[in-house]
C-alpha cells in the first residue's frame, strides 16, 4: 500500500504538469491588449461615458488606471484617474501627457480632459 500511494505521488506530478486552467472573464482582456487595442478600447469606452457616472460603474468598465491622484478640497474629494489613450514616444514607458484624465468629484464623474482637470 505504502509503495503503490509513494508511486502515485511520484507519477502524479508529471501527469499532471501540462495541464493549464485558464479562469477569468472579458476584464483580463484590457489588460493583455496590445498597447494599441488598449488604447483603442480606452477611447472608445470613453467616449461613452456619461456625466454623473458612479466611480465604481466606471471604473469596473475601465479597469486600473494609468496613474491616479486624488484631492480634497472643503468638503469635497476629487479623484482624477489617467487612462493611456494615445502614444507620443515610442519608449514602452505610459507618462501623463499620453493619457485622457476622468475627473470625479464625490465619486461622480463632473468630466474628462485637461480642461475638466483645470477647473477644479
């Protein structure tokens, strides 16, 4: 008995070794994207945002942004999250000026752009 459970704990590894699980949904998409689709589908999710979206709503439709800040003033909070959008320097490295910011207020998206971000 002991021979036959020391075998198969031999065995079982090796038969076991080329098997892959692959788990996940359409999100893991956006983050094995080319740099180009991500680009494309950052755009094409932005341009169907919608003022007064929820933070979350829109960031479970984005994914992790590029860089993020966040500020408060008074009694209110803002967030501003950078999404990659467009490629200025062919150098693998995603800086700010290549990015669309979303700007929440109280998590509430009050606007995208360097002008949304130049108000507050």
């Amino acid at each position: 008995m002991k021979k036959l459970m020391l075998c198969t704990a031999l065995v079982a590894p090796m038969l076991l070794s080329g098997c892959i699980i692959s788990v996940g949904d359409d999100d893991r998409e956006h983050y094995q994207a080319s740099w180009e689709q991500r680009e494309y589908n950052n755009r094409k999710h932005i341009s169907n945002l919608e003022v007064n979206a929820h933070f979350e709503d829109v960031t479970r439709k984005m994914g992790v942004a590029d860089f993020n800040e966040m500020v408060g003033e008074g009694d209110h909070v803002y967030r501003i999250l950078y999404y990659r959008t467009q490629r200025t320097e062919d150098d693998g490295i995603t800086t700010k000026d290549e990015c669309t910011p979303l700007v929440f207020k109280d998590n509430r998206l009050i606007g995208w752009g360097e002008e949304a971000v130049r108000k507050i």
